[in-house]
C-alpha cells in the first residue's frame, strides 16, 4: 500500500478535500486503484450529532456511517463505496483505547497519547487502508489520507505526531505528502506573498512532518519566480510545485493537476514510475468544459432551513448539477428559506416573505430536502401546495416527502389537523410516526440509517421508469420518523400513490402523485449516490420535468443506456460551441457551475 497524506496551512476552507479526492482521479487515471481516509480531529464519535448549520451536511453511507461531507467528495470523484471506518476521528480514537483499557488489554501500563493514541491511529489506518471500496476483491493500490483542520490546531496534534511516525515506518517510496497552502495577493501590493505558506511549512516540519509537493492556492498560475522563492524557502523542488488557481468549476481540477504532472511527481515519489500509464482523463475534459457552455437555466427552488450554507445541501446542489448537465442546462439556484413563506413572516418581516413567494414562483421546480426539528415546516409544507396545485415539478426527500404527505391529508382528504408526530406528538391525526426501532433516549447512530431496498409496487409509475424499470433500488436512509402505516388505504383511496415500499410492504418509501406532471416524495436521500456522469434518476426526473422534456426520459426508460444517452443528446438543446454568454465565474476553487438567484448566495 502507497500512502499520500494531504495537509493544509495558512487558512481553513482551501478546497483540501477537493484537492486530495482531485489527487484521487489522476492516480486512477494512471491505472492505480484508489481508496482514502478522512481525518477529523474533533471529539464526536462521528459528524451524526453535528448541525449542517455548523458542519455542513452529514453525509450517509451505504453501512449507515454518518460522516464528514468530504468523503462525499471522495465517493463521487472516485466513484467508490467507502465505509464509515474511512472517517477517523478523535472520538472514535479515543473510544476504542479507552474500550481496550477497559478490557485489560494494557495491564499493567500507563496509558498515553503517545504510544498508545498514536499507535491506534496508525493501525486504524492500515487496516482501513485494505479494505476494498471499488467494488473488486483486493485492496486499493494506493490511500490518499486526508488531515482535517490546519497544521497548528491544537487538536490534530496527536495526527500529526501518529502520521509523522507512519511516514517513517512505511519509509520513503511508500509515502508522500502533499501541503495544500495559500498563496494571497494583497491587493495593494498587487504581487503574491509567498511568506504564510513559508511560515505554514516551517510549522509543519517543527512538527516532524516533510512535505513533498506544495499545492498552492491563487487566483492566478504562480510565475515561475515565485515558485522558486518558496522552492528555496520550503525546500520542495520547483517541479513539485503545482499552482491551483481559480476555475469555473471543480471538474477542472483533475485537469489542472495533470497540466503540471502532478501525477509524474507522485509516482516519483511512491515508486510507481513504469507501472502506470498515461492520464487521459477524457470524461472529465468533456464535462469541465461542457459545464462551462451550458447557458440555458433550469431554476430550481431549494426550501429548506439552513438555505444561508449551501454545505448543508452539499450533496444535493452535487446530484441537481449531475441532472442538469445531462439535460445540458445550467442550473440555478432559487434559496428560499422556509420560515420566510409562513403568514407569520408576511406580518413580521414582509419583505423577506415578498422575496420568499417570488422566488419559489420563479422557479421551474421545487426541491424540499430533508431536516430534523419544527422551525420552518409549515412554510414547506405551503411549498408543496404550491407545487402540488400548479403542478410544478416537485422533488421531496425524507422530511420533504413527509410534509408532502401532511400536506395532502390537510388539503384533499380533509385532515386538518394533520401532522407528524416529530412537530406535534399530540397530534388527533398522526400521518407521520415515530418508528417503532428508533431511540428517543440516544441520538448518535440511532435513526433508520444507510442503504436499504425499495420494491416497486407499480410497475409505470414515474420512478421506476426513471430507475430502468427496475423491480427495486437500494438507495441511503437517515430519518426516524415514517408515513403512518395504518393510514394507507385512506391515502391510496384519495389518489396519493405509494408506489415504492421496503420489504414488509409496511414502510413507504416512496410517494407519486399520478395526475401531476413530477410530483415525487422519496423517503431515502437519493443525492448520496449520484455521481458526475451518472445522475440520480429521481433528480434527473425533477430536472428533465422541470424543463418540460420528462416525457422524452421516460420513454427512453428501460432501454441500454447507450439509447438514453441518445435520448438525452436529442431530447435536449445543443451544446453552444462558443461560450460567449458564458458568464466567466472569478469565484474560488471550490465553486461550482451552480448560481444563485434571489438571496444572492453564491455555491
Ligand atoms: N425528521 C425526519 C425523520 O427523522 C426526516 C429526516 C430527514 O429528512 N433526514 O424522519
């Protein structure tokens, strides 16, 4: 097993994991197969317990593993199944030093951050190293581990300590770093300044750690005399130097790497040199570049909560952009939070309700992700009314889909008194229930969580059309809460559809309203494993629905994916060869070709 460890300095938010899943794609370019680690150095066991607000989104994988957004990044670059094991953090570190000593099993000694922390952590990584996540029997050939935080954080410093003795145990050859760093241009000075990336890479190595190949972030490629200052100050040659400058859009990256043979310079140093071949990196070329032409919107409406950080919707903006290239439109973004279309917010703060309305009107469909807690909920709950009675295409997630449910109850079958359980426990009409396994007690990993199958009882119904007519799916869970299995019948009988149901034929997972154009609640999170190239069926639906072309899908439904794909070519408008009204983002490394409208938030 090869190791590249990625770092960052200097300041937080660089696009480190975006760099190390980019370092990702090329090696597997090469021929090398790839798997990857993510360190957190905070204390939760894992980031289930952590709010969006704070963190960003949780992201589930198939083993129920609530983790960091990054390896998110990871799974969709790599096109892998990590497992919740590839997301280290102290919490879990701790706990199981702390179970062993327990268990006797250092009797006798002192238990101490070094050895024994230290020792956890790089045993922790050697397994999880091997255990394969691309679908084939043996182990990856190389890991890309990722250090969480900035070099300097009083946290991390076990890590670093840990990964400063991994490297020298597996020995050079086998390891190899990768210091992703900031490069500023003071604007008065109009020059970049090279000297926090030198302070960052003396801290580095004071603690014990080389670096191999400087990452550096700017708004423009480094002249050639500044990479030979920090050449010298940093003591890394100047063909390791790569500059990662601003682009469009982060399908870029790959490609910029590649320009400034990152690839030849990793290799050099694993040892690899004669065993791979050339980067092509095709796919990611055309749809860099795709991305950059398209210029025709689909407005999406995303009413949510946390609509002020779009890293609470991380996955979800990811599996929108995937439907909406395929269906060759540039996508734009309408943030409309929730609570701002309750009547309350028309009396208390009008302005914000006005924008709220028109945003949600302007858009071509509507999005309602999934949430936890009460703030917010009726104003998703007049979303899909809206939706549901101007027959705008609408997508709900788990909690999007349970207020879709409330909504219909109240509105067509009469119930008004209709609610889930979770925002009014009580409720005279429960239309959402607690689920009988979860814990009201312990909120760490107790919900209904990771990859579980949903049959499909209809068989042309919308989404299964949109799956390949598949019979059933397996797609991530998160949620404690589920339509009231009781309550069936009475849904069915006033035309709600339950088209998709778990195997006890009890759990809804899936809603459809068969008069309406796209009117789809699903109860698992389905943006988890969309991936560039090969969008979510369930989002390719909202979006191709969304500018009028579903019918097109669904008749190319079921058929080998190379007829889709023909489909898709003609059922959508022309790619524009010159990008002329291409609006040219001067945004950071991370952003996306997504862009706002109304709130003025920026992805
Ligand atoms: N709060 C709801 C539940 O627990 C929905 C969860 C979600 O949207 N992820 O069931």
């Amino acid at each position: 097993m090869k190791y590249v460890l990625v770092t960052g300095g200097v300041v937080s938010g660089l696009g480190k994991g975006v760099t190390a899943s980019s370092i990702g794609v090329l090696l597997k370019a090469c021929g090398l197969r790839v798997t990857s680690i993510k360190i957190d150095p905070y204390l939760n066991t894992d980031a289930g317990t952590m709010s969006p607000f704070e963190h960003g989104e949780v992201f589930v994988l198939d083993d129920g593993g609530e983790v960091d957004l990054d390896l998110g990044n990871y799974e969709r670059f790599l096109d892998v199944k990590l497992t919740r094991d590839n997301n280290i953090t102290t919490g879990k570190i701790y706990q199981h030093v702390i179970n062993r000593e327990r268990r006797g099993d250092y009797l006798g000694k002192t238990v101490q951050v070094v050895p024994h922390i230290t020792d956890a952590i790089q045993e922790w990584i050697e397994r999880v190293a091997m255990i394969p996540v691309d679908g084939k029997d043996e182990p990856a050939d190389v890991c890309i581990i990722e250090l969480g935080g900035t070099i300097g954080d009083i946290e991390s410093m076990p890590f670093i300590e840990a990964l400063g003795q991994f490297s020298y145990r597996v020995g050079p050859g086998n390891f190899c770093l990768v210091h992703v760093s900031l490069v500023p241009v003071l604007k008065s000075v109009g020059e970049p300044k090279t000297k926090p990336t030198q302070h960052s890479v003396r801290g580095l190595r004071g603690l014990g750690l080389v670096p191999h190949i400087l990452a550096c972030r700017c708004e423009k490629p480094l002249e050639v005399n500044v990479k030979e200052k920090l050449s010298l100050f940093c003591h890394v040659p100047v063909a390791n130097i790569i500059t990662l400058h601003d682009v469009t859009n982060i399908w870029h990256i790959p490609l910029i790497l590649r320009e400034q043979k990152a690839h030849e310079a990793i290799l050099k140093l694993l040892n690899l040199q004669g065993c791979t071949k050339e980067p092509l990196l095709a796919g990611w070329m055309d749809r860099a570049k795709l991305c950059d032409r398209l210029h025709e919107p689909v407005k999406i409406a995303i009413v949510g909560k946390y609509t002020g950080l779009p890293d609470s919707y991380l996955s979800i903006l990811k599996a929108l952009l995937h439907a909406s290239v395929e269906c060759r439109k540039k996508l734009v973004i309408n943030w409309v939070p929730s609570s701002d279309l309750e009547e309350t917010s028309a009396e208390e703060t009008p302005d914000a309700y006005k924008t709220a309305w028109r945003c949600l009107k302007s858009a071509d469909g509507i999005l309602v992700p999934g949430g936890f807690g009460d703030r917010g909920v009726e104003g998703k709950i007049l979303a899909a009314k809206y939706a549901r009675v101007n027959k705008v295409p609408y997508l709900g997630i788990c909690l999007g889909m349970q207020i879709a449910v409330i909504e219909y109850a109240r509105s067509v079958m009469n119930l008004r008194e209709a609610n889930s359980t979770e925002f009014d426990p009580d409720t005279t009409t429960p239309v959402v229930v607690f689920m009988p396994e979860g814990s009201k007690t312990h909120m760490g990993g107790t919900m209904r969580l990771g990859s579980r199958r949903t049959y499909f009882d209809v068989a042309d119904c919308k989404s299964a059309k949109l799956y390949g007519k598949a019979s059933f799916v397996d797609e991530r869970h998160r949620h404690r809460y589920e339509v009231n299995p009781e309550m069936i019948t009475e849904f069915e009988e006033a035309g709600l559809a339950f088209v998709g149901k778990d195997e006890t034929r009890r759990r809804m997972e899936i809603i459809e309203l068969p008069t309406h154009p796209y009117f789809v609640g699903v109860q698992f999170h389905p943006e988890f494993k969309s991936r560039p190239g090969k969008p979510s069926a369930v989002f390719l639906g909202l979006i191709a629905a969304s500018c009028g072309r579903l019918d097109l899908w669904l008749q190319a439904a079921g058929q080998p994916s190379n007829l889709r794909t023909h489909a898709s070519i003609n059922g959508f408008p022309k790619i524009h060869q010159n990008g002329s009204s291409l609006k040219k983002s001067s945004k950071s490394l991370l952003n996306g070709n997504f862009h706002s409208n109304g709130n003025g938030v920026h992805v």
